[in-house]
C-alpha cells in the first residue's frame, strides 16, 4: 500500500505541479548560472547510492559535503537558495525519486554519500532497510537543528511505528514546517 501511495501521489504532484516546477527551474536558472537541478549522491535502501534531484540552492562550485561542515555556508547559497530551503521548495523535484522507486514519499532522508557517522548508526539501527524519503519523522522533529544519534533515534523510532497513518500524520506536519521553515539552519 505504502508503494502504491508513493507512485499516486508522486504522478499526481508531477502532473499538477509542472508549471511551478518549471517557473522554480526558470527562476533557479535566472538567479545563478549552473544548471537547475542538482544531481546529489546519496544513500538510499540497503545502503546502495543513488542520483536524487533537488532545485540547485548552492552555488556550483560548493564542496560535496553537508552544508552545516561548510565553512561559512552562508557564502555558498545562491539568491534564491535560501527562500527554496526555508519552504523545502528545493525538495519538489524529489518526486521523481519516488515515481521510479528510489525514495518514498516518508521515511529517513537519504544520506550524503560521505555521511559515514550517519550511514554507519543507521545500519546499526536497522534503518538501512527502508527506502528514504522525501520527509520524515526527523525532518517534522528538528531538521537541520538535530544532532545525528538524534536524528538516528528518531529514524528507528519511525521504523518501529510505521504505518500509514503515521506517515500521514508526518506529511501534514511536514506542510506546517514547510510553511513555517522551522528547523532550517542555512
């Protein structure tokens, strides 16, 4: 049910949502130079990688790493990349992501490929297994503010309370944080 969920959702999203895609893509363009979507390595299921999109909110030449070891991440944010992460507007084209099966729509965000602390207590918690998702129970619980053995424990919590109804409850409070940028730090 969870999959047949995730594919609904994602080409209902697609379908509606094109034109604000497309004018997030023509304003990412327009604002910096570089492409409008970024391709960011990540961890997905079973620890394999994979290539997930997001609306490009750093510059081009940014270090791969996560933005809170950037040196100053400020400096790094394009004009428009700052307004596209406090609404999580960057995320949209993560859609794809879960049409084709390598994210869900709820569920531990995906890993940097170099996240090794965050990748290894998450294989150590078992939560390796799911398939990441767009939002989850970390994401509606602190966000960037979380520390990592935080954000593993509220990942395993969610392994272990998973159920649709859950998810639901995370994609609704997932809207009220979006609206609100609570937990965004860069």
């Amino acid at each position: 049910m969870k999959r047949t969920f995730d594919i609904v959702i994602a080409l209902a999203g697609l379908a509606v949502g094109w034109p604000v895609l497309l004018a997030l893509a023509l304003a990412v363009r327009l604002t910096s130079p570089g492409p409008a979507i970024h391709w960011s390595r990540r961890v997905g299921r079973d620890n394999r990688l994979f290539a997930m999109p997001k609306f490009r909110s750093m510059r081009t030449d940014t270090p791969d790493v996560a933005t809170h070891l950037l040196e100053d991440p400020g400096r790094w944010i394009t004009p428009l990349g700052r307004f596209l992460r406090r609404s999580s507007l960057d995320e949209l084209p993560q859609l794809w992501s879960v049409l084709v099966g390598d994210m869900s729509l709820v569920g531990p965000r995906p890993a940097l490929f170099n996240q090794d602390d965050l990748v290894r207590l998450r294989t150590e918690a078992g939560v390796h297994r799911l398939r990441p998702g767009v939002t989850g129970w970390a994401q509606v619980n602190g966000r960037d503010e979380l520390p990592i053995p935080q954000k593993v424990k509220l990942d395993a919590e969610y392994l272990d309370r998973m159920s649709f109804a859950f998810d639901l409850a995370i994609i609704v409070a997932t809207a009220r944080t979006a609206l609100t940028g609570r937990g965004v730090s860069h």
